[in-house]
C-alpha cells in the first residue's frame, strides 16, 4: 500500500508540480488537494492522508495554524511544511506546531519524494542544506528563558536518552546514531520513543529543539 499524499497550497500550479514530481514514485499516492488551511481541514476528514505537504502563507487558514490542528487528531497525519529560505521563522513556528520537516519549494524531486517517505516511517529531520539557517533563530530573543526551560525538560532524562537526544539534535538518522553510539537500530528506536514521551514532543524535529534550545547542538 502506498503511502498517501495530501497537497495544500494555495498555488495552483505548485499543487500542478507537486503532482507531477508524486507520480512518478510507485510508492506515493495524491490523494487530494486544497488551497488553504480551512479546506486542508476537510480534505484530510476526506481522504485520510499519510502525509500533508503544507504551505504556509495561504489566505484564510494559514499552513502553521493547520499544522498544529492537524497534529493535534488523533491519528494525526504527519505534516511536511513548504517555505522558501527568507521564512525561517514562519517554519520554526510550525515545527514548534508538531510538523515533522520541511522542503524548500525549489529543492530537486529526488530530495522530495525522500523527504515524504523519511517523515512517513518517523526518521525525518530538518533539511540539512538550511538547517544552520534555521535553527539561527533560536538564538534570538529570549535564549535564556528557553534555554532553562529545555534544560529543565532534558533533566528528566538518563545519561544515554540525553546522548541520543543530542544525537536526534543534531539531524543524525536512526542508523548513524546506532553507529556513533554503539547500539542496534532498534534499541535507538526504543530510546526516541521515550524522549518523545518524557520530553512532550510530537516528533524527531521537536525533540531537536528542545536540544538546541538548550544549547547542546
């Protein structure tokens, strides 16, 4: 079964290509489109999508506030936001919402169709060609506040959750943690679990910035 596809932008000829770029893959399905965050609402009550490619700025709804509705169901599909490099923080704010990554709108097909499957099976992380860029703004304004918080959150965990935490921080994949930390994949997997539980975070992206605002990326 293929892993369906929800697109929302309110570009036409952006769902066109999106399109387009998703039929290619024999393992991606579009199952439907909308033009903004309201109609996103109804299209996925509709459809039940795997994966929701979400702009963010749409008139009405806009992507972060359909992002953090979205995520907030039970199941809740998993949500990758559309941005361009001058919106990081638009993006940080839905990522804080719970969506699992994000695509730039010119970033090739290949990295595309990868980037929906990496957040389908939960092993996504920020695009690393903007990864720096982004996460730049966690610097800005309020840094202490946030970085005791984080620290607060982090201290729940043991010694080797806080390594993989760090790890996950630092846009490592299941397999590159278990090599760097010497454990099976399986047992990293175990481990994100209970971050995602003792941290409160709705995904890998979440726990990252947890782990930046502390400031141990």
């Amino acid at each position: 079964m293929g892993i369906r596809v929800l697109l929302v932008d309110d570009d036409p000829l952006v769902r066109a290509g999106l399109r387009m770029i998703l039929s290619a893959a024999d393992d991606l399905e579009v199952v439907g489109e909308a033009d903004d965050g309201a109609t996103a609402m109804a299209a996925v009550d509709a459809h039940f999508p795997d994966v929701v490619l979400m702009d963010i700025r749409m008139p009405g709804v806009d992507g972060i506030t359909a992002t953090e509705r979205l995520r907030s169901r039970d199941p809740a599909p998993q949500v990758i936001v559309l941005t361009t490099f001058h919106a990081d923080d638009y993006v940080l704010r839905a990522l804080r919402a719970g969506a699992g990554g994000f695509l730039l709108k010119d970033t090739p097909p290949a990295e595309i169709l990868a980037a929906i499957r990496l957040v389908h099976a939960g092993d996504a992380m920020l695009s690393p060609s903007v990864t720096r860029t982004l996460l730049g703004t966690l610097a800005e304004g309020g840094a202490a506040d946030r970085r005791s918080v984080a620290l607060d959150r982090l201290a729940a965990l043991t010694e080797r959750e806080r390594e993989v935490a760090v790890a996950v921080g630092a846009g490592a994949s299941n397999a590159e943690i278990a090599g760097r930390l010497f454990m099976s994949e399986a047992t990293v997997k175990a481990h994100v679990s209970r971050l995602l539980t003792k941290l409160g975070a709705a995904n890998r992206v979440q726990v990252a910035i947890v782990v930046h605002d502390a400031g141990l990326a």
